[in-house]
C-alpha cells in the first residue's frame, strides 16, 4: 500500500488529510470524477453512494479522487464544495495535484483512462480493479463482495 | 434439500423434470412470480435475468417458478409459453402445484408473502434468503457472492 | 368516419359495443397492442395511460385494440381481462377479429406495420397519423393538441 | 413584452446581448435554472433541450437564465462556460444581475419560487406559464403547442 502512488492537494468532507494508509483492513473504493462531466454526475458518484449506503462501514470505504484534466477555471475549491453539498456526496473527496502533464499526478500514476473511473483496493491496500465508465450495480456488489471476503494476506 | 419442499407440476425451458437436489453444488436463485403481475414483468424476471448473465454457470443456478394465486383462467401454459418466448426468458420454469389451498403448494410450503419473491439456496441446499417485492441489484449481487464464497459443509 | 373500416369482434371495460362514430367531435387515440409484446407493455400501453390522464375527457378519448397476430393459443379473452386488471387499463379495449389472414382484420385494413401502433383520429374522425414503436412524450402531447385545436370540418 | 422586467449581466452561446422583445412573434420557454441543483441538471435542463428538438426554431425560441441564489462563488461565470459545453446546451443563456437582495433581479421580478421554473411566453411577449419543479413532458408539449397555434393579438 506504501507503494501506491497517491497525491492529493487539498481535501473536502474530511477536517483532516487521508492517507491510503489509513485504510488498511479495509476494501477502499477510489471515486474517480470530474464535476462537471455527465457521465460521473449521472452515473459514477450517484454508485459511489450506493456503495457506500450498500456496504457496512467496517468492511468498505468510500472516498472521491477529483482529477480534473479540462477546464480548470471552471473547476476552482469553492465550485466543488457547492456540488458536493448540493448532490449530497459526504464521502471524504481528495482534490489531485495537478502539475505541468497533461493529466493530474493520481490520476496519471495509476494509469487511468479517463473519468469516471472506479478504482478498488483490497483489505492489504493492492489496487485489484479499475473501472473506466460504466459498471453493473450487480457485477459490482459482486466483486466488492469477493474483496470483502478475502483473508488479508500479511 | 431433500428436505425442502417443492411441487412443479410442469416444467417449460426445459427438456425433462428438474429436482432440487439437482442443484446440489450450486448456489441456486428461485424467481417466484405471476407473469401478469407488473412487478414481477417490471423488476423481478429483468432481475433475474441480470443475475443469469452477471455469474458464472458453475457457481449459479436461475430458475423461475410460476406461482399462480390469481386469474387462474388467464394464467394458461400456452399464456405462459408465450410470455416467456416474448421476454427472453430462457432459464427453466416450474408451474407450481394449485389444490384446492389459497395459494400453489410451493410457495405455501415457502412460507411467501407474494410475488415477485426471490429465494436464494446456498450450495448446501439450505433456503438462505427470500426477498419479497423490490431488491438492490448491488445488494443482491454481494449476497450472492458471499454465497458463492461459501465453502459447502457436508 | 364511416368510410374506416373496424371490425371488434369483442370488447372489455365497456358495458357496451363502440362505433367509432361515437367518437365523432372527439379526437380519439387508439392503442393497438398485444399484451404479450414487451414493447407493448413497457412503452405502447402506459404512454396511452399518459394520454388519458393528460388531456381533457371532452377532448380526447383513448381506447385500446388488442390486434394478436402471434401466439393466439396464449392470448385469451381472459389473459387479456386479467392483464388490463393488473395494469389497471381502465379505457374500454376491442379485441380485433381474426380470420384467415396474417393479421386481425381492423389492423390489416389501416395498414398497420405491427405493435404497438398508435393511431390518432381528428374530431371529424379521419386518421390523421399513426405511429409505430416508440414516440416521445413532448411530440406526441404537441400533436394531440393541435388535433385538438383544429375546428371540426362539417 | 416591453414591460417584462428582464435583467441579463452577460450572455453565453450567443455573440451579442438579446432582449425579450427580440422574440416577438414566437413562443419563448426560458428555462430559469442553477447549474448546481440536481434537479436543474436532471431534469429541468434536459427537458429544455428537448423542447428545442421537439419544436420547429420558426415557432419556439428557447434560452436558459442563470439565476443563482447560492453558492456564488462556485457559480463563476467560468464554470458555468464550461457546464454548458460538458452537457452540450447550446441555446443562449443569459445570467441573471446580482444585486444585494436575496434572489437575482430577473427572478425575483418575476416572482418565481425556485429553480427550476420554465416559464413560457406567448408570440405577443405576455408571461402565459410558469412550472416550479417538474412538469410532465406530455403536459407540456401540449401547452407549448396551445400557444404556437394561437393568432397573435396586435
């Protein structure tokens, strides 16, 4: 998990700043979103609190991964605050540091496609699966499931 | 499973009879429902149908069992050929039992509510779960799961 | 109106046989379905619904004609009785005559292309537009009250 | 229509300022909108675009109104830019003055409750309609309708 890269520049919903470390024991689900694109509006965060509702906090967290690789100006803190509390997302969302590349350095660390993407980490803190655009709600209990179920290997 | 009760009187999607027992092994997935019921057309058969398509045939079993308890006159075998070549419905359905009791003999001996009813069997034969009306397709999806998970006792 | 041929061999939700003169100085909708057509059920049949529930009884009247040209053997009168009690379709419904031909004989003289088809009668009872398979909402509310605001032709 | 109060600060996907009175002569729906609120982004927004798909541009004009009464440093007019091009809403969109009330100037002129509010004028400039939530898109196609099929007083 310590190898995992991981770069947030500010963080909302949370009075203080998360480390991927802090979830070890548990599956993490990363929300990977842009504010302002449909499909992470429409589909990826509105699952993101399914899963959040759906599963018992002892075994999965919920956390956002905001990684915004186009219009910045339109994507200052204070927009993204507004969103989160109008769409009622209260899971702790990481801002991504955004450098001279073409995309955010999370983002780009971990090889993503594009937004929304759906990033999952089992209990020892190995990324095991990311899902770029849309997935199933049942193939996705499903496999969160199988994570939830596994020994922690130590 | 020798012990649960279950009384098709006829089978269709299928070429012969089909015991429980049968699906010994398996974890298996009882779609109860009335084909003029619209909660049954509406969630529970497409339900069903993502549960065939979501999980590996070795690991789970769909069957629809047609539990008239109404409109007897209207709930014909060739209505219900029909219905089933229309919706694409392609797992095996039992025809279940009607005496002269209120409701058909297995979904008595089940202790249903109504349909839709969704009746889950772990890989032991044991009746583990009957959700009547609406499920989560997410919640569903992680309950069958750790079904599967399941190592059979014997 | 008297020149369009109709030919109910039998009616539901009427106490009474209707004419389609009967419908003179309405602008009258008819629903052409069969009840074991998914496209029928999903779309055809609840957008009809829509259209008695939008619009004023002393402009628009909706009816339903079940046209089978598919699995007649599951398509009883009284399947179809017990379906328009489920689906709560209060409308008074014909059931189109079947003879020899490939079609019901009322679907086959107006040309129809198959089900659901929606046919829209002026208030001087000429067919003034059918449509087959889907139609949005917006249009055919817009195309129903220009209908209604046309001045009879005597 | 020249005595409609209309107070537009700047304008977007248009290249120059645009008055009511521009209008004279079709039926105009402004949708009256916040990009923030969920339901202006489910479901007012979307049912605008259908009106102008729906309806021929020689009857209605549509255009939207940002009136923001929250959150207004995230509502910059640089997010707002890029909103509109995230979810491809090409009609005009005038943002609505802020002064030091509580709602902007055009809406409260208006006396609207909230966003979202369609409201609808007719081809002579009159304020003929205005929905706060949600109207069914059946209900109002027909009412755009009404009104593109009345003469224009002079």
């Amino acid at each position: 998990m310590d190898d995992v890269p991981f770069h947030p520049a500010h963080w909302l919903n949370t009075d203080h700043p998360l480390a991927l470390g802090d979830f070890h024991g548990w599956v993490l689900a990363v929300e990977v979103f842009q504010m302002l694109f449909p499909g992470c509006v429409l589909n990826g965060l509105p699952q993101a609190q399914r899963l959040e509702q759906t599963f018992d906090a002892k075994d999965l967290a919920v956390i956002g991964l905001h990684s915004v690789f186009e219009h910045h100006a339109g994507n200052s803190r204070e927009s993204l605050a507004a969103f989160l509390h109008e769409w009622r997302i209260q899971f702790p969302v990481a801002i991504d540091t955004q450098d001279d590349g073409p995309m955010p350095q999370t983002m780009g660390a971990w090889g993503l496609q594009g937004t929304p993407s759906l990033v999952l980490f089992d209990r020892g803190g190995r990324m095991r699966a990311h899902h770029f655009g849309q997935v199933a709600d049942m193939a996705l209990g499903a496999q969160v499931m199988g994570l939830i179920g596994e020994e922690e290997e130590r």
